[in-house]
C-alpha cells in the first residue's frame, strides 16, 4: 500500500500561489524598470550615433560641392577665352587635381562635325600618334574602337592630367546614349548636370564614377533660349569623379572610417533611373555571443538625401554599438530587481509551506471517497474532451441506436447530440450505405468482436468526410456486450493529400501530362493488351526550342511547354498517352494503329498542330518537331527499350535535317553505341596521353629552305589504334572536348618549336589550327600569351590558322581578338581560303599575315584553266594586300612549278613531305633545304 504523504497530490512540496505571485510581481517590477532604463540608453546612444553620422554626411557632402565648383571653375575658364593652349590649360587643371584626390580628370569636350573629322584626327594626329575619334564597343563595355560615321561627335579634346587617362582622349562622349541624354540636359538648361553611376574607362571598367558636365557656348555669348544655347554651344567641361576615391578618401583622411561598428554606403541613380549602391565601407556584423542575442543589439541608422548637380542621392550610416556597453544600466537594474524577487518569494513560501501541511492531513481523509467516483467522472470527462466522435451505441437493439454522442460529434457532422440519441448507426453514412466496408462493421457487430474499417461519412449538409471507425464492445458480467463504442478518426485532409501526392508522383506539375513513371505503366499496359497490334511509341523533341528560354525567359518557355501540351493532348484518342519526360521533350503511346502507314499519319497530325502559330510574350513563334518512332514487338519489348529506342531514331531525325520523322532501325543502335564508345575514350586520351603530334614542313620556293612546320594532331588509342582526325574532331566540337584537346596541341607544339630552336635548328615558324570553340572562348588571348611564357617560345614564332566561316560567325568581335594576337606578335593565317564565306570587305579589315590556297584549287591548277586562274587571282589578291600565300595539299612536281611561276611564297604538301613524327621531321629540319620527291608512290 502507498504511502499517502509520498504521493505526487500532497501539497507542501510544491511552489505556493502567493509566493508565485510575488515572484512574477517582483519580476513584472524589474521588467518595467529594465524597459524604462533601455529607453533611456537608447536615446542616448541615438543621439551621439546621429552627431557622428551628420559630420560624416556632411564630409561626403562637401566634396562632392567642391567637385561641382570645381567644374565651374573650368568652364568658367574655357567661357573667359576662345583661345586656350594645352599647356595653360594644364597649368589651370592640375593645381585642382592635386589639391581633390578623388577628381580623375579635368576634360575639355569639343564638338566636331563629320564634315571637319578628317582635319581634327590629323591635327591631333600631329602630336599623338595614332590619334582617332572612338566609341565604346559596345554599351556597358570597356573597350574602344574607331568611331561610325555621324553627324556630329562630342570628343575629349584636352584631359588632365593626361597620365592615367590615356584611354579617354578622342573618346567621343555623344556615341553613347545616357552620356547624351544629361549632356543634352546640361547644354539646354546652361547648369551643371551629374550622370549616373556609371562604370569609367580608366581601369577597363572596374571602376565606378560620375561625371559632371557644363556647356561652354561661343565667347560673349550669354544665350537664354534652348534653341540659342544649342546653336551656340561649342564643347563642354567635364570633371570625372571617382565615386570610390571621393568617399573613402575623404572620410579617411580626417580618420572618420577607423570605428568597425560603423559602415556607410552611397547610393545614387543607374542608368535606368534605379538608385542602387556606389559605394560600401564596412558591414554590420551579426550577434555573436547569446549575451548578445539577449541584449537586443541596437541598430542605429541614418539616411540623408541630397543632390549633385540635379541628380538624387544618398548616405546611408548605420552603427551597431558593442552590446554589453550600452546594457550595462540595464543589466544591474535586472540582476538586482531578480534577486530582490526570489528573496520575497521565498519568504512567503516559507509562511505558506506550514499551512499545507496541516490542509495536507484533511485531504487524505477524502482521498479515499474521491477514488471511488473519480474513475467514472474522468472517464466521462475525457469523452466530451475528446477531439474524435466518440459514440455509444446499444448492442441488443436492432439498427444499434445511439444513446450518446460526445461534443465532438457535432463539430464533425453537424447533428446535436440530442438529435443523434435514438437513430440508428448507418444514419452518419446517408445514402452511400452500400459500402464493403460497412458490411465489414456490421459482421463485427453481430459477432461482438472488436473491428475497424475506413468508411465514408456524409455531415448534415451533405459534404463528405472520410473516417477510419473503430468498434470495441463493453461486456457485461454474463460475457455478452451490451454496448459498443464506436471512435471515428476524421482522416478526410490525410487521404485528400496522399491522393495529391499521388498525382504529383504520376503527372508532370508543369503540363499535366503523364510522367516518366506512369509513361513506363502506361507502355506496359498497353504492351499487355497489344494482341497482334502493334503499339508504338513517339519521342517528340521541338526544334531550337531552347532559344525560347534564351531570349524571351524561362517563364514564356514554360508557358510555351503548356500550350503544345494542350494542343498534343487535343490530338490523341482517349486510349493514347502524352507524356513529358523533361525539357521539350514529349513521348506519346499510340496503341490501335496497324502499320507505319497508319502510325505516320496519327504523328503528322501531332506535327500539324504543334506547328500552328503561337502567340507569346508578344511574339508570334512557330514551332517545328522532330520525331523518332520505335513499335512493340519490332523494335523492343519493354517500355525502357521502346523509349530508348524512340530517342535514338529521333536524334536521327535531328541529324537529317530536323523538322522530320525517323522510324528507329537496328542499325541506329549500333551507330549510337560507336558514337557513344568513342565519346567515352575521348574524354580519357587527354588524360592518358593518347595524343601525339605529326609536323608537315613548310618549304620557302624562293630557298628551299624549310621555314616552319604545321602541327597536325593524332590519336593512337590502345584498342581502336589510329582514330583518324575526322571520326574525332567533330565529335570533340560537339561534345566540347575540343577546348581542353586544342589548348594541349597549342602548348606541346610551342614547346617542341622552342626545342628545335634552342637546338639550332633556325628561327622555325611553328602552324596551329585553332577551332571555332577554341576561337570563341573569351579567355584565348590570355591563354595564348600563358602558353608563350610558359615555353619561352617568341611570339613571332607562332603562326595561328583560323577559317573563314568562324571570322565571318562575328566579323567585328572576331577582328578584335585577332588584334590582340597581333600585338602580341603573333602571326594570324587563313586556313582554307576560297572554300568558306569569303568577304573582300572585310579581308581588307583583317590582321592577317597569310593566306593559305585550300588543297582543292591546288588539285585542279594543271590540266584546268579556270582552276589555275583562281589561283593565280588568289596569290595576287593576296600580295596586293600586303600578305603572304602558302598553298597547301602540293602533290606533283606540276603544280610545284606552276606555283612557283606564279609568285606563290611557300607550299606544303606530300611533294615534300608527309605528315611526320617529331624524329623524321628533325631530320629534314636539320638538312636544311629539302628536294622535292620525284615519285609519291
């Protein structure tokens, strides 16, 4: 038996009301004395944080005053006199250069017309070689190039200090369009005009700043009109601030950023009006102690605007102030006001403690009569609390008639209790009481036996529920029930969002169709119900699709993949399936159709309707669809095969041409297969140095003398042998393997060069092809001068061949890569000339060094009067623009002849030599000049 004064109900051992609630008093006390405190800190702190913050706004502020005057103070200068040498103006720039630090440059801007161009470049040419007004490439780029034929330019006449802003001269300001907008603004209104942040030439566009700009009108000319001031004008000044410089410049000589809690930004207008951040010093730190996160660490900020020569601006000083420092106060007043509340509470839970023990010896006494009446009452209690419906019914009347319901049964059906006392059981299922689950229940109530099922209910306005019932009996003392009680659990959310899941898991989110994995349930249905018919399946893959998604977004690409869902859908049977597997493409499941005959048709219909027009973001597209076709039982026996089968017929299809429809053939697969395998090797020769080079000496008709060699790759694999180049290289292309392939060819042929040089063997000109890939990536300029320095080779040394359609993909970012090689010193040849898309205008506009007579015109220079007077054409188009012709592919001693009567200056071919490996080339090399073989044999 338990001891009556262990128990957990005996008072005395527990915390008192009364001392409880002095505790939360006293606590509440020490709150409101804690806030009251904080306030006052806060304000404090506020109020030093906006003193600190004002002097370092009006620091920031100032000089961007004293950047405004001075481009006063210049244009004043240019108003005072029409005629100002370089040299005064120099001795009137540089004084306020050096005395604001942050001021790039001091520039005086000329408007010259086109017709006046020509005379300008020259006179400016005269003491700065090379002198041309220029443009940027392109908006938002750094580079420069010559500027387009205008009406009219705004040029950078005079810069100071011109060191640091050699770029900037002849810059001509009027060729882009949101300098012309507030330049145009500055000449209309005779004031100053700031720009946008913008990102400025020195430093190649690293560098952010604003430009101030004023007009200068003709000498004594005070114009009040626009269309006099535009009349009059003649330049402007412009004072180029570093935004950077100006700011953290400013505020760190008088030492106002040295406090790590503070951080500052400047934030001004982009070019599309949007105000976003010049320029960012320091950052607030996040909590790092609990006593921190405690503390409520304070966030001071302070935002002021003003204006740059009518332009908005901000300054934004934030400030987070160690959180112990400015808690201290608080922190005492909270330790006292908890101690002086425990203490109190303790005191009356002393006072109290006695009186529970002698309240504790009158509760024992009752305890006993409160065991005998507390199971019932508890049991009763937990019913009506209960959240489930909780029903009695009797087991001994027909239909089992409820006798009680628990509350919950009217929040879950909408009957009152008093309603449901008398009906019968099955009146909670309506209608719907022809369920095998209820035949289930009504088995168990006969038999008395405990049971459960999942049961469809309907509430008293007819919504329905789905309940998972269980029925227990309540036995007498004879063993019979005489009651049962029925729980009903309401899992209708729960079987809603299983059913969701279900459909996520079998339906594609974005179109609705079916996908991958009901597409494999759907091919095996219909392989099982397939008989002698055959079913077929389709993969639709939509042509250039993803140019949607490059320029009109992912959003209309997605609203696109709904629209040719539907229209798919719309096309097929109800018996037929559409699926979306990923992407663009679409599988469909055909089933009922008998031939390919047949199975053509059912898919051109698909096509047609895929094909009609769509109206998208504004745009009307028409979309075209490649298609491969694989058939139950011919082409594979499960739902994986089919679709793999169907892929590789389609990417037939695309190969031939797009836009078509390719029944898979068995051959297709094993083509698949060999293409596959040899991606595979090729992505491991690199790295187990399966490559090799073969050199082909260039021989010099003059001498005889060879004079450099190209270098031709090769692959010997340990199982394939030889892979020829062209089973290979455009595989490389494709797969885009041919980068790291041509970077390796590029850096072991500079190296073998470099060795035959340091071997004495000549100053030997060493021939790379470089691919369109190769050529397109935005890195080859730095990667070509890497690979000169890594192999000490001279960049005379190394001849770059390029062909005539990759220049012509893009003429003009083409010629300005090819610039850079050739400042580098390297030389830039024509591989293939005649056979691309050759462009005289832009030929004459090319770098290049040498042009190199493609093998097909060589062949057919004796014997073909039309050939060999292209040829000649060739060499002489070529001499006439200053370059050197090498014809490739020389096979007879006829041709050798015939192109050296006609000037041709160096050749290659088997004439010579065959491509070699390095011993056999060395050799020739070492010989010197090289005689033509009398038999190729």
């Amino acid at each position: 038996m338990r001891n009556a004064s262990a128990s957990p109900g005996v008072p005395g051992r527990g915390l008192s009301r009364a001392a409880l609630g002095t505790c939360l008093l006293g606590l509440l006390l020490t709150s409101l004395l804690c806030g009251a405190v904080r306030k006052m800190e806060f304000d404090r702190t506020q109020a030093e944080f906006d003193q600190r913050a004002v002097v370092r706004v009006a620091a920031v502020t100032r000089a961007f005053a004293e950047a405004t005057d001075a481009a006063r103070a210049v244009n004043l200068f240019f108003r005072a006199s029409e005629d100002i040498t370089r040299a005064e103006f120099d001795s009137f720039a540089q004084p306020l250069v050096a005395r604001h630090g942050y001021l790039q440059a001091l520039v005086f801007q000329r408007f010259v017309g086109q017709a006046g161009r020509a005379a300008f470049e020259a006179q400016r040419g005269a003491f700065w070689p090379g002198f041309e007004i220029r443009e940027r490439v392109r908006s938002g780029a750094s580079g420069l190039r010559r500027a387009g034929v205008r009406e009219r330019y705004l040029v950078n006449d005079y810069v100071a200090p011109i060191v640091g802003n050699e770029v900037t001269f002849g810059y001509d300001a009027w060729s882009n369009a949101p300098q012309r907008v507030y330049t145009q603004r500055a000449i209309d209104t005779g004031e100053p005009a700031a720009s946008p942040i913008i990102d400025l030439l020195q430093g190649g566009g690293a560098r952010h700043g604003v430009l101030i700009t004023l007009p200068v009108y003709r000498p004594g000319m005070r114009p009040l009109e626009t269309a006099l001031r535009r009349a009059t004008v003649v330049g402007t000044t412009e004072v180029v601030i570093d935004v950077g410089l100006l700011v953290g410049g400013t505020l760190e000589s008088v030492r106002l950023l040295d406090d790590d809690n503070f951080a500052l930004s400047l934030r001004g207008p982009d070019a599309l009006g949007n105000i976003v951040t010049a320029y960012q010093h320091g950052t607030l730190a996040a909590p790092v102690g609990w006593w921190e996160n405690v503390l409520d660490r304070m966030n001071l900020r302070h935002v002021e605007a003003f204006e740059i020569a009518g332009s908005p601006w901000q300054v934004v000083v934030q400030e987070q102030p160690p959180a112990i420092g400015n808690h201290m106060a608080e922190m005492v007043a909270m330790v006292l006001g908890l101690i002086l509340s425990f203490a109190a509470a303790g005191l009356v839970q002393q006072r109290v403690a006695r009186t529970r023990r002698i309240e504790a010896l009158v509760e024992q006494r009752t305890v006993a009569l409160e065991r005998a009446t507390g199971s019932l009452r508890l049991y009763e209690r937990a019913m009506e609390a209960s959240a489930n419906p909780i029903l009695l019914v009797d087991a001994r009347q027909p239909g089992y008639p409820i006798e009680y319901a628990n509350p919950a049964c009217e929040r879950t059906f909408g009957y009152p209790a008093r309603e449901l006392a008398g009906q019968p059981l099955k009146l909670l299922a309506g209608q719907d009481d022809d369920q095998p689950a209820l035949d289930d229940l009504r088995l168990a109530l006969r038999q008395q036996r405990e049971d459960h099922a999942l049961v469809t209910f309907h509430t008293s306005d007819g919504a329905e529920l789905i309940g998972d019932v269980y029925v227990a009996p309540v036995r007498g003392a004879d063993g019979q029930a005489g009651h049962f009680v029925v729980t009903i659990y309401d899992v209708t959310t729960a079987k809603r969002y299983e059913a969701e899941l279900e459909r996520h898991a079998h339906y594609d989110t974005l179109t609705g169709l079916a996908n991958r994995a009901l597409l494999n349930d759907r091919i095996e249905r219909a392989i099982g119900n397939a008989g002698n018919v055959p079913v077929w399946t389709v993969l639709l893959d939509f042509d250039h699709f993803k140019l949607i998604n490059d320029t009109l977004g992912r959003r209309a690409g997605d609203e696109a993949l709904r629209m040719l869902a539907g229209r798919i859908k719309g096309t097929l049977r109800p018996v037929d399936t559409a699926a979306r597997v990923g992407g663009d493409d679409f599988v469909l499941v055909l089933v009922g159709v008998a031939d390919e005959r047949q199975a053509a048709a059912r898919i051109q219909q698909v096509r047609e309707a895929v094909a009609e027009p769509i109206q998208l973001a504004g745009q009307r597209l028409v979309l075209n669809c490649s298609a491969g076709v694989a058939a139950f039982p011919a082409d594979g026996l499960d739902a994986d095969t089919l679709v793999k089968h169907a892929e590789i017929a389609m990417y037939r299809a695309k190969q031939g041409g797009r836009n078509g429809v390719q029944f898979y053939a068995p051959h297709m697969n094993a083509q698949a297969f060999d293409r596959l395998a040899l991606e595979s090797a090729l992505r491991h020769a690199l790295q187990d140095e399966q490559f090799e080079l073969h050199f082909q000496p260039q021989v010099d008709l003059a001498t005889g003398r060879v004079v450099g060699t190209e270098a031709l790759i090769r692959w010997r694999h340990p199982l394939l042998g030889t892979v020829r180049p062209d089973r290979f290289i455009a595989l490389a292309e494709e797969t885009g393997l041919i980068v790291p392939i041509g970077a390796w060819v590029l850096l072991a042929a500079c190296r073998q060069n470099r060795r035959w040089q340091r071997a004495g063997l000549g100053p030997l000109r060493i021939a790379v092809n470089l691919s369109a890939r190769q050529f397109a990536e935005p890195d080859l300029v730095d990667t070509v001068a890497r690979v000169l320095a890594e192999t000490g080779l001279p960049p005379s040394s190394l001849e770059i061949e390029l062909t005539e359609s990759m220049m012509m993909a893009d003429a003009d970012a083409a010629i300005h890569t090819m610039e850079c090689l050739k400042r580098m010193g390297v030389k830039l040849s024509i591989d293939d000339f005649g056979t691309g898309y050759s462009s005289l205008q832009y030929l004459k506009r090319l770098p290049v060094d040498v042009l190199k007579i493609d093998r097909s015109f060589v062949q057919d220079i004796v014997g073909n009067p039309d050939g060999a007077a292209l040829v000649d054409a060739i060499i002489s188009l070529a001499h006439g623009l200053r370059m050197q012709v090498i014809a490739e592919g020389v096979e007879t001693i006829e041709q050798l002849d015939y192109l050296r009567g006609c000037g041709c200056d160096e050749v290659q071919g088997h004439v010579f030599s065959r491509p070699q490996p390095v011993e056999r080339v060395e050799a020739l090399l070492r010989a010197g000049r090289v005689e033509p073989a009398t038999s190729l044999a």
